[in-house]
C-alpha cells in the first residue's frame, strides 16, 4: 500500500471518529440542556403569570381588607332606611371607593353586594355601564357565597364588557351594637367584590417562541374555568383532564387532539389549576437546532480538517518524501546535478538539504571522475572526446539562441621544430604555457559574452599535438571572431620563456562560423580546419576564415576522393616513363615511373592533386603496390626486350613507408617479375624521411640490404640539410628542379656545385632534375652531376615511346 | 321663605362658539369647536337632571333606560368637559378668559359675568330647564326667631327686595318688589325666560330612594 494511501486511511478515521464523538456527545448534551432549558424558560414564564395572577388578588385583597374595615362602609351597612343611604351614605361611600380606584386603576370595579345578591354600590373606573343590579345569579357572587369565611377568587366573564375578569371577594360579617345583643353572631350584611383584569394568565397564550403552546385555567378537576368561545386563544375545548389526571409542576406528555405535547401545570389556588401545554416537538425545536447546528459544524469540521490535513500532510511530508525519492532514482541514473528544492526548515527539510550536499558532493566527483577522462592532462584542457560534445552543446545553444557559434582552429606555426630540437619535455611544457596564455588572453572584457566565461574552459580543448579549438558560442557576428583570433596571435607574438629558452611560436587560426560556414558539427571542424591551413598556407602566423573557394577546393577535394576509390578498384591507372640520362654518355640509364590517372568524369588528373589525398585516406597503399608490381612488370618486359641495363625509380609515399611490411611486399614483387634489388631504386621526399620514425629508417635500412638504393627526391625544396644527409640511408640524391630552372640567379650554381661535391664527397649519386635546356645539361655536366632529368630528354611518356627513347639514346650515344 | 328664584342655562362666548347655543345637547353632545371648552357643574342632581333635559325626558325621570341613557350620554360626553367646577363669577372666569366657551350657569350668575364681557350670551335652552327657588328656613329650635324675622321682613320690603335683585340679577318672588323694578329688569329673558320656556321647565321633585341611588351612582362615576 502507498504511503499515501496509508496516511489518509489512518487520517480520516482519526479525525473523524473522535469528531464525530465529540458530536454525538454534544448533540446529546446540548439537545437535553437545550430542553430543559425550554422548559425553565417556560415555567419561568408561567411561574411569572402565575406570580402576576397572586399578585393582583393579594392587592385587591389588601383593599377590601381595607375597605372592609372603613367605619362609614359599617355604618352605611348598618343604616336599614334606603333613603338614607342613598340620599347621605351612597356619594361618601362612593367617593372612598373612587379613592381606592385612583390608587390602583387595575381594579376597574369595586362593588358592595348586598346578601340578597343587590348591587348596593358599584364604582368603576372604566366608565363601564351597569347591566344588571341583581348579582345573585353572578358566578362571583355565587362562589363567593359558597365560600363566606375566605371566597375564593373566581375567573370568569365580567357581563358588564364580556372580557375575562377576576374576581376577589369578600363577606362583610356586622354586629348592629344597636338593635342586637353583644352575643349575638355578626350577621353577613354585605359582599365587597373588586372587578379586575385577569392579565396574561387568561389570555391562554405563550410569548415567543413558545407561541405554538398556550396555557389554560382550569379548576380542580380540569374544566376550563373561562367558558368555551371566551378564551381568546386557546379552545379549550380541545383538552379535557381527567380529575387527579394532572400532576403539578412537573412535565409530562400527554396526547392533544392527536399532537404530542408535554404538559405543565401549577396549583394557583385550592379550585384553580394553571396548565402550560406545548406541542413536543416545539419544546424540542430549538435542542434539534442546536444539535443540528452541532453536528452541521463537526461535518463541516471534517469536510475542511480532513481535507485541509490531507492536503497539508502531502504537501509537508508526501510530496517532499516523493521528490527526494524521484531525485534519489536520478542520482541513480547519475544524471544532471540533481538538487531537491528545499521545503521549510523541518525534519524534511534538513533531509533535504543534506541530499542536496550529498548529490552535489557526489555529482562534482563524478564530474571529476568523467573529467579525467577527457581532459588533456598535459594542458587541463577538454580533450577530443570532450571538445565533440561540448561542441554538440555549444551548437544546440547557438541554435536555440539564434546566435552565431564560431570555431577557432588553432595550430602552432613552429612546434614541430621545438619539438625536434628542443626535445619533448620542452614541447609538453610549451603547449601546457599556450595552453594558459590562449585561456588568459580571451579572458579579457572585450570578449566576453563571446566566450562563457562561467565554463570558460569549456570552450578551449586540445585536439592533440599542437592543435587547439576555441568555441565561440555568442557571436554576432563574424567580426567578433576575428576579434578574438587577432588577440590570440597578438598574445603569440611574445616569446614564451622556458628553461631560459626565448621560444616564438606563432600560430595559424582557422575560423569557421555556424550555420553560415557549416551545418553541423563535422562540417564545422573541417570546415575550421581547411580554413587553418588557408592560414598556414598563406604565410602563417594568421588567421583565415573558411571561405567559399576553399570550400570549394574541398569539394573538388571530396569528388577527387569518392572517384580515386573508383580509380583504385579498377586499376585505371597508366605509368608514364621519364628516362634519367647518363650525364657523360647521354644514354638512359634508368626510368622513374609516375603514376598518371585519366578518370572518365574528371579526365586526367595530376599527380599532385590526388595523391596526397591518397596519402592522408590511405588508398595510397594500394596505389603504391600497384605502381610498384606495374613498374616491376614493365621492367621485367624491357628486360626480356634486352634492355637489361636499365633500372626502374619507383617513388614511395611515407605512408607506404611507415608500413612494417612493405619490404617484404616489395620483396614479392620483385620476386614475382624475376627482378633484383639492383634493378630498382626507390625514391622518397626530403619530408618522408625527416618526419620518418624508426619504422621508415628500419625498411630504408632492410631496402638496402635487399641492394635497392635509395633516392631523395626533391632535395633543395626543404631543409636541404647536407648534415643529416651522411646519416641518413641514401644512395642517390635528386637535386629538385628549381635549382636548375632558376641557376642564373643568385648564387644558385656555386650552391648547386657544393651540393653535388659535398653528395659526392658522401658518397651519394647525384641526379639532376628539371634539365631544360642544352646550358643546364652542360652545366651540371661540368660539376660532376652523375645523371641527368629533364624535358631536354624526355617528357614523362607512355612505356613503348620511353622505350623508344632508349633506342634513341642508345643512338645519340653511339653518334657521340 | 322664598327668596329668589331663577332658572339654569348656559352661557357661552358667541365670538368664540360658531353656531348660537339654543339646545341642551349642543353642550351635552359638543360641536369640535367646543370640545375640550366646556364647563360643567359638580351637582349630580343638576348633571343628571339637565342630560334628561337634553334627551327630551322629564327632569325627574326613574325610568331605567333613560337614566341608561343619560350615563352613556354623561359618559360619552366627560372627554370634552374642560372643568366640573362652577363657574367663577369675577374676571378670572373661565367664560372671560377663553377657556371655557360655553358653560351651564344659574341665571343671575350669568349676568354678573357677563358684566366683564361683552360677547357672553346666556341662554335658557328650548328644551326647558330647571327652575329653582331659593328660600330662607328658619329653625324649628332657633334661639332668636323674632330677630329673624325681623331681618326677613326687612329684607322683604319692597325698596329693599328690588335692590337686591336688581344687585343679583335674580327674579323675586316679591311682587310688590317687583312692581319697583325698572322695564329693563323684568323684560330681560335671562331673568324671566319665556312663556314657553317656562311651560317646558321643572321643579325637582322627590324621587324613590332607589332611583336617587342609581343618579348618585351615575355621577359618581363622572365626578369622582
């Protein structure tokens, strides 16, 4: 089970049950308190009615008292003539009646009942006219009569204006002192009877919010005591109580017509019952508002706790837990720095913080770890492997920034040289001091923006050798590149100090711009490339952009490429022959084969435009073995033609050379033809050997052993250092053309002469190449060169016409 | 002995009343004008005996109803009654000030008052009033009868009589006193209301002590 889920199982459940406990107990609770509640409420009220209803007959009981005792009342109850009374007694009387009245106008009526039931006397307040003189038949007067000692209060419908009235009465017992014995009993001779308002307590209705009850009077055996049709609201009717079926002031239920009511009652007098009915359900109205309103809170209580929980638990705890745990399988996968963004300053959030250290500990050690491997160590610059993807990078950038992204290509115009003279400790130091000056010199404010200065490194890399590349990712234009290659071949033109040794090293830039000069990546690096050795070609110790035309060259470069794979896989090669003459006898003595290809679609194309391109893609090695198996073959033919003085120069490129194994391929060849040693030489260039490594020494030294000499050819054209010559394994060395076009200059024919005594002096046969004309051959005739080359005997031609040209000189030989 | 005799009106300010008073119920029964402006007497005999005037019954009346009448009517009016007091005859009177418009008042009253204002009219209504009689008793156990009579026979003779009514505006019963008294005096109607005035005018008379009770009970009622 999830975390999740877990949590919210255990969650809801937490909440809710003791919520819904707490509920249930307070509804119970507050639903019982909130009953009884009601009900002190009401018997508060009732208990108020009832007070109100003692109060009024305690007062009006208080004034007949009062009454009762006023000596002109005795008197006047005393005096038997009417006429006396009423033309003397009746307006005193009245009068002192009034005054009570004015005392307490509540009591609207105040009456002297005679024993017979005659109004003797009736004072009211309320301007009420008398109906009726004769009470005998009165409810008060009759219940008054039934109780003399201590009447009863009696409710009921004063006549004289219909309403509900309470009556208090009281029987005036006298003794005439007069006409009667002191023994004798006072007689009843009068009733004083006060009128009032009954107040709330008949008017049978409840306040607010018990309006739906009401409350009724009735005497002790449960008849209302105000008649049927009087009560204003309430219909008695409706209720009967069985005698000594009430019980006072408690509660209980009892059926209404059909609706279920509680029932309250009070005892206000012997023969008078105070009755509050009130339907239950009202009673409980207000407890069942308060428990709904309990257990509406508590559920929306739980509808925003636990939701609110929920949420807050999966934010605070949940969601953390989940991230670090994404970031823990990234860290597995050792992708990108992986960083958990920090949640607040809890538990968690130290967690987090503490895989934060972890993963960037961890990822800066990979990083070092991976830097290993593609940093040069020699300069701390990214390597190849590294430059490639940072290029990638740096092209993806560019691309999604719709910046230019230059490629400086950088090559050191004299390290070879440092290399060589200086010895490799020196070189290793020099590059690792370019290195920092290249890193130094574009550090500076002009340019940046131009080169990120966050991974600065990032955009330096050593490709190997002498060979360096600077990115510029944020170029606008190409103008800037330039900026930046200026500055570095200004930086280069100081001299770099090592051990003491001033060393200059100048370099060649090559600058290629993306997308302008390039499409990708590959086409970037080579495009850099081609225009930095533009650069060198050009007079190096500058920088070049890729143009257009060298672009061009290139694809001609590239058509030559696809069509020599073509060219090599069906041997669609010719030799041509040029005789190298005897420069005494004037015969041929030998013939150096060179290689001439006619393609169908390019037509003749020269040596010098295909064969080092042979030599950089390696097709030179089965070109070679062609030309060596097609020159031992033409030989071996001349041979059995009885040319058999003749020898072949066949030339070998340094790639051929440096392969362990050519010796012996050479071996089969001759072996193949029926050929010897002797019956070739082979020849090199001046650069093949010097840049040779031991492999290409070792085979020059197996050639020899195998008798096959060795010729330099072109010498003059490089160093055309006579000191390395005596250590070199040569035989025959070929003195390159521009010596002998150009011997009018200079001091060119006293070179020329020392070069060919100092080879002499060596040991070494000297050939002359390039003899034009008739001065040429007499010239270097007279120094002593061994033998001759050039158009003034023949053009390099196909094998019959050579062969022809070996009669013929055997035929000028003869003539001279 | 007879002294003086007169009758009960009403006297009323005709600057301030609308219509001229003429009848008893224009007091009992009051016009807007006069609610809350009238003045009556603290007599039951006198409230009770003139509502039955103004109700058409007799003075004396016993009957059940018409006393029923006359206590809703009595009743009905006591919210427009301005004082049960009697009149004060000098210049403070309410008649003269303005608060009271109309008010009962005995005959020679009247014409005292109206001494201080002209625009007071008293009127004996048509329906009848109650004329009186005022008499001088002298005691059955009296301890100086002869000066009594004495004073009565001097207050009898003719001069003396006539200048006493003519000091109080009261009719005399005298009649040698009133042959002396001036055109003026024994013309004026205040004094000697009409024949036809008269014809429908009362005595009080003795009534049942039942019948006195219900009056005393009836004018409790508005005066207490």
């Amino acid at each position: 089970m999830k975390l999740h889920t877990k949590i919210t199982l255990m969650v809801i459940p937490l909440i809710a049950l003791p919520l819904l406990a707490v509920g249930v107990l307070a509804y119970l609770g507050l639903w019982q308190k909130s009953e009884q509640q009601s009900q002190i409420q009401v018997e508060n009220h009732v208990a108020n009615l009832a007070d109100d209803f003692n109060n009024r007959i305690r007062d009006a009981r208080l004034i007949l008292e009062s009454l009762a005792n006023d000596s002109l009342l005795k008197e006047y109850l005393l005096t038997e003539d009417e006429e006396d009374r009423y033309a003397l007694m009746q307006r005193p009387m009245l009068r002192n009646m009034a005054g009570y009245q004015s005392a307490n106008p509540d009591l609207y009526e105040i009456r002297l009942l005679l024993p017979d039931g005659f109004e003797e006397l009736r004072m009211t307040s309320r301007a009420l006219v008398n109906r009726h003189e004769d009470e005998s038949q009165s409810g008060f007067f009759i219940a008054a009569t039934n109780q003399l000692d201590n009447p009863e209060p009696f409710i009921g419908i004063n006549p004289d204006n219909n309403q509900p009235a309470l009556f208090v009465s009281k029987a005036i017992f006298l003794r005439n002192n007069v006409t009667e014995s002191f023994n004798s009993q006072p007689r009843l001779r009068g009733i004083l009877s006060i009128t009032q308002q009954t107040g709330r307590i008949a008017d049978g209705q409840l306040p607010p919010p018990w309006e739906a009850g009401r409350v009724m009077l009735t005497d002790r055996l449960g008849a209302a005591v105000i008649p049927k049709g009087e009560q204003s609201a309430a219909p008695a009717s409706t209720v009967h109580f069985e005698p000594g079926s009430f019980t006072t002031a408690t509660w209980h239920q009892i059926s209404v017509a059909g609706t279920q009511s509680v029932h309250f009652a009070l005892q206000l007098s012997n023969n008078l019952y105070l009755h509050t009915l009130l339907p239950a359900a009202r009673i409980q109205e207000s407890a069942r508002q308060i428990g709904a309103l309990v257990l509406y809170v508590i559920g929306l209580a739980l509808l925003i706790a636990v939701p609110l929980l929920l949420f807050l638990l999966h934010h605070q705890i949940l969601k953390p837990i989940g991230l670090l745990s994404h970031a823990l399988n990234n860290l597995g996968k050792r992708q990108n720095r992986v960083q958990v963004t920090q949640v607040g300053n809890d538990e968690i959030g130290e967690l987090c913080r503490s895989f934060n250290r972890m993963s960037i500990d961890l990822f800066e050690s990979n990083e070092r770890i991976r830097n290993l491997a593609f940093i040069d160590s020699l300069t701390g610059l990214p390597n190849r492997v590294l430059f490639r993807r940072n290029l990638e990078r740096a092209i993806a950038n560019s691309q999604r920034e719709q910046k230019l992204l230059g490629l400086l290509f950088l090559d050191l115009d004299n390290f070879k040289h440092v290399n060589d003279t200086m010895g490799h400790p020196v070189g290793d130091r020099l590059l690792s001091n370019v290195a920092e000056r290249l890193m130094q010199n574009t550090r500076a404010s002009d340019l940046m923006g131009r080169i990120d200065i966050d991974d600065l490194s990032a955009n330096f890399s050593r490709l190997g050798g002498d060979e360096f590349t600077v990115l510029l990712p944020h170029l606008e234009n190409s103008l800037q590149a330039a900026q930046v290659a200026e500055r570095i071949i200004g930086a280069f033109s100081q001299p770099v100090t090592i051990d003491k040794h001033q060393i200059y090293v100048g370099c060649s830039i090559g600058i290629a711009i993306m997308p302008d000069d390039a499409n990708g990546a590959e086409e970037l690096i080579t495009n850099a490339d081609v225009a930095m050795y533009q650069a060198k070609k050009s007079g190096k110790n500058r920088y070049h952009f890729f143009s257009q035309s060298i672009g061009e060259q290139n694809k001609e470069r590239a058509k030559i490429e696809q069509r020599l794979h073509h060219a090599v896989e069906a041997c669609n090669f010719t030799l041509y022959y040029q005789p190298i003459v005897d420069s005494l006898s004037h015969r041929v003595s030998s013939y150096e084969a060179l290689i001439r290809w006619s393609d169908e679609r390019l037509g003749p194309v020269a040596p010098d435009r295909f064969i080092h391109i042979a030599e950089e893609n390696g097709l030179i090695v089965p070109i070679g073995a062609w030309v060596m198996n097609e020159a031992c073959r033409q030989l071996k033919e001349w041979h059995e033609q009885g040319h058999t003085q003749l020898r072949m120069g066949i030339n070998l490129s340094v790639v051929q050379l440096c392969r362990p194994d050519i010796v012996q391929e050479i071996s089969n060849d001759l072996l193949k033809h029926g050929l010897t040693g002797r019956d070739i030489y082979i020849e090199l260039t001046e650069t093949a050997i010097i840049q040779g490594e031991n492999q290409v020494l070792e085979n020059l030294q197996k050639l020899r052993t195998m008798a096959i000499e060795v010729a330099l050819d072109d010498f003059g054209t490089g160093y055309s250092s006579l000191s390395y010559l005596k250590n070199l394994p040569i035989d025959i060395l070929k003195i390159d053309r521009s010596f002998i076009s150009a011997l009018g200059e200079d001091n060119n024919c006293i070179i020329l002469s020392a070069i060919i005594t100092m080879a002499h002096a060596l040991g070494l046969k000297v050939i002359a190449e390039g003899v034009e004309t008739d001065t040429d051959l007499m010239f270097v005739t007279k120094e002593g060169c061994d033998m001759v080359q050039g158009f003034l005997f023949s053009r390099p031609v196909p094998a019959d016409k050579a062969i022809a040209l070996q009669d013929a000189s055997s035929a000028i030989s003869k003539c001279i | 002995m007879p002294y003086f005799w007169g009758t009960v009106g009403i006297i009323y300010r005709s600057d301030l009343v609308k219509e001229p008073i003429t009848h008893w119920h224009q007091l009992f029964n009051p016009a807007p004008d006069l609610q809350g402006h009238i003045g009556m007497v603290a007599d039951g005999q006198d409230l009770v005996g003139l509502g039955l005037k103004s109700l058409g019954y007799s003075l004396n009346s016993e009957n059940k109803h018409e006393l029923n009448a006359v206590e809703r009517l009595l009743i009905a009016q006591q919210p427009h009654v301005k004082s049960y007091q009697y009149l004060v005859l000098d210049q403070r009177s309410g008649v003269v000030t303005g608060d009271l418009r109309a008010s009962i008042a005995y005959s020679g009253d009247a014409l005292m008052v109206q001494e201080h204002h002209d625009d007071l009219v008293y009127v004996v209504p048509e329906e009848g009033t109650n004329i009186w009689v005022d008499y001088f008793a002298l005691g059955a156990k009296a301890q100086t009868p002869e000066l009594a009579k004495k004073f009565l026979n001097f207050i009898n003779e003719p001069e003396v009589a006539a200048q006493m009514a003519e000091y109080v505006y009261y009719a005399t019963p005298n009649q040698a006193a009133e042959a002396l008294l001036p055109d003026d005096f024994k013309n004026n109607q205040a004094i000697y209301p009409p024949k036809e005035v008269i014809s429908k005018s009362e005595f009080f008379a003795p009534i049942t002590a039942r019948a006195m009770k219900r009056r005393n009970a009836i004018s409790a009622q508005i005066l207490y």
